[in-house]
C-alpha cells in the first residue's frame, strides 16, 4: 500500500508552476483575439499555396537570422541549435509583454547559463539590438526613395526599433545609480564596466561586427519578404515597385510591435501595416487579407512551438 501511495505523488516543480502561469498570461492576453486568427485561416484557405508557403518560409528564417545575430554579438560559441530554440521560445515570451523585452531578458538568462558574467551577457543583448537599428539604416538609402509623404511610418519604425534598446540602456542606467549608491557595490560596477568594454573590444577584434550587420539587413529583408509573400497570395500583382514599399512596411510594422503598450503590439501593428500599404496604392481588401496572412504566420503561429521550445529549455535548465 505504502508502495502504491509514493508511486502515485506528482511533484510540482517551480518551473511547473512557472510555466503553467506564462500559459495562463498567454490565454489571457489572446483568447479574446482569436476572432482575427480565424479571419487569416479563412483567408489563407483562398491563398495560393506556393505564396503561403514563402510566407511561412520567410517567417521561419528569421528565427535562424535572430541566432546568429545574437551569435555574432557574443564572443562566446553558442550552440545554434540551441539558440534558434531560445529564438522560438522568445517568440511565446514576447506575446506576453509589450516590445521586445520578455526575448531580451529570456537571452540575457541563456547567456547567463552558458557561461557569460552578467556585464558579457546584458552587454550582447545589447548589441544584438542595437544592430537591428543599425542594419535597418544601412537600408534606409535603399528605402528613403519609395518614402516619399511617409515620414511618419519612418518615425514610427525608428521609434520602435529603438525601443528595446532605450529600454535597456535605461534600466542599465538605473540599476548602476542604484548600486553606485552603495559603497560596497562601487568596485562591482567597476569590474562590470571592464568586462563589458571587452566584450565590445573581442567584437571588433574578432571581425564579427560586418557579419552582425549583414546579418541584421538580412532579418529585415526576411521580415519583407514575409509580408510582399503574404500580399501575393492573396492577389496582389507582383509588381517590382511595390517591393521596397512593403520590405518599409514591414519594418514601421516591427517598429510598432515594439512600441505599442499592447502584448506584441497587437492590434497597433496590423493598423499600421494596413495604413502603411494603403498609402502606397494598395487595395484596401488586398492590404487587409495580407496583413492576417502575415500576422498568422509571424505572430500566431509560432505560439505554440515557442510554448513547447520554452518548456523544454526550462527543463534542461537552459534558460
């Protein structure tokens, strides 16, 4: 009997309970937005086939992209598998919090546990989102022609990219005042600020800034590429012209995403991807459908593999 009792206890764990509350917030935040999950099914049911699938595609590599920009931004090696993981998993995060900052902080904690001092850590967080900025004006030339009467979508892309990083710099500032504070922690930060001046010292050294670069030109183009697919399958002529407009688009929709106060900017970011294809000619019923395309593929979709990548990385005690 005594037997039969112990084999028959279930242990619930910390991480058991901290994973059954990030599903909950998930269900709260979401739930009542399924109505628009449904209208982009419905309207992928009437896509072309080949499109939705550059869609989806496109979608999936900027998971690929994220890991090694946050590779190239770190000195140490970082499994890729493993970090392309973390990526997934910061997609489920990231629906749970306005911005960036649930991904940001979920890869601050997976630098942590490979190894990296909390300064090394905080500090390629750091310049794997400020490359997202940079590498978004490297394109702006490109760009800047198609943007004619669109100075507002540009500002809110900026605002937006940036958003994140001010964040951190931010709380950065903070926790240093905080610490300088108290005399004891003074010499901490000293050796912090060391360590994260070398670790931007080995970025250089190890010529990893031009990769990081064309690697975050790359993820804006991916994030493009996604909505000009969505756009095209459901009916928009392919029209060369229109291509720069959407890889802009796309980007203020990022932008957004990371500015709005809503949990992955929904809501803010699909008006301003409609508004922003509108203003280029876009039918409005095109714009409309595309944009649930594309927000079912880099938004909805990926919650469910990103729920199952952080379960198991919490497990392995990855993160």
């Amino acid at each position: 009997m005594s037997r039969r009792r112990r084999s028959s206890h279930v242990r619930v764990t910390r991480r058991d309970v901290f994973l059954l509350v990030m599903l909950g917030l998930l269900v709260h935040f979401l739930l009542p937005q399924l109505g628009q999950v449904r209208a982009a099914l419905r309207e992928v049911a009437h896509a072309g086939p080949l499109p939705v699938a550059g869609t989806l595609l496109a979608a999936a590599t900027t998971y690929l992209l994220s890991a090694l920009s946050l590779r190239f931004a770190v000195a140490a090696p970082l499994p890729l598998g493993r970090t392309v993981a973390v990526q997934v998993a910061s997609s489920f995060v990231n629906r749970l919090a306005p911005g960036a900052v649930g991904g940001a902080a979920l890869s601050l904690r997976y630098l942590r546990r490979q190894g990296l001092d909390t300064a090394a850590a905080a500090t390629g967080v750091a310049v794997d989102r400020v490359s997202g900025v940079l590498g978004f004006a490297l394109l702006l030339p490109v760009l800047l022609p198609f943007a004619q009467g669109a100075r507002r979508h540009l500002a809110a892309a900026a605002a937006g990219r940036g958003l994140t990083v001010l964040v951190i710099v931010l709380a950065g500032l903070l926790a240093a005042a905080v610490a300088l504070a108290v005399p004891r922690w003074r010499t901490r930060i000293g050796g912090a600020r060391r360590r994260a001046v070398d670790a931007l010292r080995a970025l250089v050294r190890g010529g990893r800034v031009v990769p990081l670069l064309l690697v975050s030109m790359a993820l804006t183009l991916a994030y493009g590429a996604a909505l000009w697919s969505a756009l095209l399958a459901v009916g928009l002529a392919a029209t060369a012209s229109l291509v720069a407009p959407v890889v802009l688009v796309s980007v203020v929709g990022e932008g957004v995403s990371g500015a709005a106060p809503t949990p992955g900017g929904l809501g803010a970011t699909e008006a301003a991807l409609v508004s922003g294809l509108l203003l280029y000619g876009v039918p409005t019923g095109t714009a409309v459908a595309g944009v649930l395309v594309y927000r079912l593929a880099t938004f909805w979709l990926p919650v469910p593999p990103g729920y199952l990548a952080l379960r198991l990385l919490v497990r392995r005690g990855v993160v």
